[in-house]
C-alpha cells in the first residue's frame, strides 16, 4: 500500500487526463475536484495557471506519494515551472506548478486532445478550457501549404 503525502497535488492541464498521470505517476489515486479561486487557466504551448483574482479554474486533486512529486518535478521542472502551493477552498493546501518560462503558442493538436480528455475524466464543464485554447490562438483545421 503506498504513503501518501498529507496535502494532494492539483492538476489544471494534461495531468487531468488518468492515462496520463498512470504512466506518470502509477501511485496516484484520485481524490475529488474543486474550483481554485484567483487563477485562471491560460494555454500557450501548455497549460499554466495565472493568478486573476476575478477567475476561477477547476483542478483535479490527486492523492500523490513523494515518488509521485518527483516523477512531476521531472516532467514539469525545474526550468519550466516552480511547484508551489495553493489554497483549496474549505481549507488546505495542494501543490501545484506555476511557468517560470513562457513559452509562446499555440499548443499542438495532440496536446488539446490530452486537455479535452481530462476535462472528461474529472466531468468538467469545457467552457473555461475551450476558452482559453480559443485565447491561445489554436485552430482544429491546418493551414492551407504554401
């Protein structure tokens, strides 16, 4: 049976989508959702959260192990993004990451696949994902060759 850690991570981007995180983190269980006051979710390349004290953005919350911290620290850092935490509503923390490099979109189609699967698994609603991949300049149809 795995420790888990006291406070849960939260996931806002790729790591909402289950497949993802069992191959990331195959420890990591589950546990519930919430709405995370004073940020937004933004879409560049990847997903980030800003801090906007008018939004909200909906987190998926996973019981994590410390291998689990270490398996995202690798994929998600350190030159990338900081993990920080965050207050949940009702009380406690989680942790989660912030970019600490920004980098310029718009993401790959795959990538909003992996959003859009997520957003899915945690029975989100899509209206705040969908418009920030309409923010980050994404378009489902190619552009016409040359």
């Amino acid at each position: 049976m795995p420790t888990f850690l006291p406070d849960p991570y939260a996931a806002y981007g790729s790591n909402l989508w289950h497949d993802q995180m069992r191959r990331r983190c195959p420890d990591a269980r589950v546990a519930g959702s919430a709405l995370l006051q004073g940020w937004r979710l933004v879409v560049r390349k990847y997903a980030l959260i800003e801090r906007d004290d008018a939004a909200s953005c909906p987190i998926g919350l996973w019981q994590v192990t410390a291998a689990c911290l270490e398996s995202l620290d690798r994929y998600e850092g350190p030159r990338t993004y900081r993990r920080v935490q965050v207050p949940l509503p009702g009380g406690g923390v989680a942790c989660t990451y912030t970019e600490i490099r920004i980098r310029p979109g718009p993401p790959a189609a795959e990538y909003v696949q992996r959003l859009r699967a997520g957003y899915r698994d945690f029975g989100f609603d899509t209206v705040v994902l969908e418009a920030a991949v309409a923010q980050s300049g994404f378009s489902a149809v190619a552009p016409p060759p040359p």
